[in-house]
C-alpha cells in the first residue's frame, strides 16, 4: 500500500513536472527567476524537523508562492519542486523513490495552488486588489492542505499511526506558523512586483527568525523527552532489581492507551508520565529502597509516600499539567483500597489507572527481592483475577490484548 502511494505520488509528480515546463520571455526575466530560485533552495537550508516524523518543515513556501504569481504556474511547480532539493537528495542518504515522491507531492501541491488560483479569478504576473488576494488566500490553502494530507498518508502508512493521529501530532501544530505565512506572501509578492526581484533577500531575516523559533520549540520537546529518560534511569539505577522498570511501564502504558483508543497527544503524555510515575522514590532512603526481603509496616507507610512525593517533585512542571495528579494517583485501586486518597473507580484519573495496570504487570514479569516472576500465563491470570478489585475491568481487557500481541510478538 505505502510503495502504491509512494509510485503514484511520484509518477503524478513527473508527469505534472514534464507537462509544465517553464519559458521565459527574455534573459532578464530567466535570470530573475533563477535569483528566486536560489532564494528558495537558501530558505531550505536546515529545515526543521517534525517531532516523531522523518519529514521537515521549511519556511520557504511565501517564496514560492511569490514565484509562482509572478513567473506563472509552471515557473512555480518547477521552483517548488527542485529547489527544495538538498545535499541529503543528492547523495544517497535518501532512497531515489523517497526523492521522487517528495518532489511528486511539491509538484502536484504547487498544481493546485496555481489552479485554485486561477479558478479564483487571479492573474499570472501581477496580484491585482482585491480579487488577486483572494485568489492567493485560497491557493495557499489549497497548497498548504493538499500538502499536509499528503503528507498525513505517508507517515500514516509508513508508522501504522491514525491518519488523525498524524494529523495532530505533525501536522496541526504547525498549521498556524503556516497561516502567519500568507500574509508575507502577498507582500514579498507585492515588492517583487513593485521594486524588482532582488529586494526580496530583505524578507530572509525575518523567515530565518521564524524558522529559529520552530527548531527551538522542536528541541524543547526533544530536552522533556530526553529529561524525562534521563530521570528514569537515575531512579531504576537506585535499586537494581527495578532496572528499566520505568522504560518499561512507560512502555506498556502507552501501548494500552493506544488500545483504549486515546488521542495520540494523550499517549505521548502517558509515556512521558509513565517514564517519571516513581519519581519520588528519589526522596525515600536507601535503606528502604536496597532492602531485600518484606517491609516492616513502617517501612511499607514510608515507601508508600513516594507517589505524593513525585506528584510534588513535578508541582510547577507546566509541561506534565494533569500528570502530576496521575503520578499521585498511581497506587489507587478501583475498590478504593489504594493509596495515598482511597479513591474509587472513575473518581482515578484514567490515565493513573493505565499506569498503575503497566506497573503491576511489569512488578509481575521481573524479579523481585521479595519474590520471583510470574511467567507471562501467570500474569495474564493475575491481572484477570484483580480485574474490578485491583484494576479497571476495563483497562485489563485491553492489557489482555496488548500482553496477546506481546506473545504473539515472541516476547
Ligand atoms: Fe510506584
Ligand atoms: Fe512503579
């Protein structure tokens, strides 16, 4: 299905190159158009990556839609194309095919604005007040969607992600720096028109800002991923029978709240809560974490605060919001028997319930000072048994299916 996609984007995308092939009135008008064309392949010069995706976001499409008013459709498609084309294109660190489909989806993307824009009533050349405003308001949507989707079907096939889910983690963040683009659109096109081409190098200052501000977001996002693991490993590493426990519940959780069917924004923040859900255990003494055997009753009360604790550790960590409520809440039984509230059934955040089932599985599965593992039958057993006392019958339904298609998976 992905190579189908992959071969008709990119036969599309050369078929729609080959029957628009640009002309030029007189050398002036080629050398001008060959100027933005280097401005456009500048302007794509370390382009910003999408979290999670292989693909890039680059601030050059004003560029190009300035080209393609200006030089007509052909000129546009063309510049849209090939000037996007980098050094990694070139030298075989991207498959051919992935090459040619990228430039299909550029070339049948730039198609469409010019259509749009001429079905809208707008002139090649010069952007005319008001109808030619509207034409290009409508083109750049109709580029902006056309590319995003195709875009969404790529990494939907490529990952096995929801079209939606793509959609929301990829791509709706950047619709609005996108949106801020068209009105520096009309204006690179109008001083293009008014004072010549080679004025439009003023433009680069702010887009490269612009571009400067999505790659910090994107390794914000990145430092809170990293961080997140790096926390986790230093609380495993104080008891070496908890060794990886984090990775792994944060592992599980996120698998089980794919099968409950949460918004993948809500997965994302499950792993990363998943990963720190035993933060506090930084705070509880090593003679109480390195102990091999059962815990007095003092102990059990101490290390049962390590869960209010974390939820403390995370206070003023805007980017956790709610988990830290699902860090607290991380021992809370659907009986009401848990810890530290005694909350009952739904009154535990869903997402506490997700976690505290994929903590228990993983104490299950790996060797304890206290006990030896349970083989994966056992577990499956176990967490059926505690469905409705220990756990959300619900959310035990669909660990039973995740753990099916761990086994079936050869874990
Ligand atoms: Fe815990
Ligand atoms: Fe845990």
């Amino acid at each position: 299905m992905k190579q189908a996609y992959i071969l008709v984007t990119a036969g599309v995308g050369v078929w729609v190159l080959l029957t628009n092939f640009p002309t030029f009135r007189s050398s002036s008008e080629l050398a001008e158009y060959l100027f933005m064309f280097i401005l456009v392949a500048i302007g794509e010069v370390a382009p910003v990556t999408i979290p999670r995706g292989s693909g890039t976001v680059s601030v050059s499409p004003p560029m190009n839609y300035t080209v393609t008013v200006l030089c007509g459709p052909a000129a546009g498609i063309w510049v849209n194309a090939l000037a996007t084309l980098r050094k990694r294109d070139f030298s075989g660190q991207v498959p051919l095919k992935l090459v040619l489909f990228n430039r299909g989806m550029l070339a049948i993307s730039m198609f469409m604005f010019s259509k749009a824009y001429a079905a809208m009533g707008g002139h090649f050349g010069t952007l005319e007040w008001p109808r030619g405003y509207v034409a290009f308001l409508t083109a750049a949507i109709v580029d902006t969607l056309c590319n995003a989707l195709q875009f969404s079907v790529y990494f939907s096939l490529d990952s096995g992600m929801s079209l939606r889910g793509v959609w929301r983690l990829n791509i709706q963040w950047s619709l609005p720096s996108m949106l801020a683009l068209y009105p520096l659109g009309i204006l690179m096109i109008l001083v293009a028109q008014e004072a010549g081409p080679f004025l439009l190098t003023l433009f680069y200052l702010p887009l490269l800002t612009m571009k400067y501000s999505l790659t910090k977001y994107i390794e914000l996002r990145l430092a809170y991923h990293e961080m997140a693991g790096a926390l986790s490993n230093a609380i495993d590493a104080r008891d070496a029978y908890t060794r990886g426990h984090s990775e792994r519940v944060a592992e599980y959780a996120a698998l089980l709240a794919k099968g409950l069917k949460l918004t993948e924004d809500r997965i994302e923040m499950i792993r990363y809560v998943g990963l720190l859900h035993d933060v506090g255990k930084i705070g509880i003494r090593d003679a109480i974490m390195k102990k091999q055997g059962t815990y007095t009753y003092e102990e059990y009360e101490e290390m049962k605060k390590h869960s209010v604790m974390g939820s403390q550790m995370l206070e003023g960590m805007k980017f956790i919001g709610k988990g830290q409520d699902w860090v607290k809440h991380h021992h809370e039984r659907w009986d009401g028997r848990g810890f530290p509230d005694g909350l009952k059934g739904e009154e535990i955040p869903l997402e506490a319930r997700i976690i505290a089932c994929a903590d228990s599985f993983d104490a299950m599965t790996t060797d304890r000072p206290y006990k030896a593992k349970l083989t994966i039958l056992e577990a499956k057993e176990e967490l059926a048994r505690c469905a409705g006392t220990q756990f959300d019958p619900e959310v035990v339904k669909a660990m039973l299916k995740v753990v099916d298609r761990m086994i079936s998976a050869g874990m």
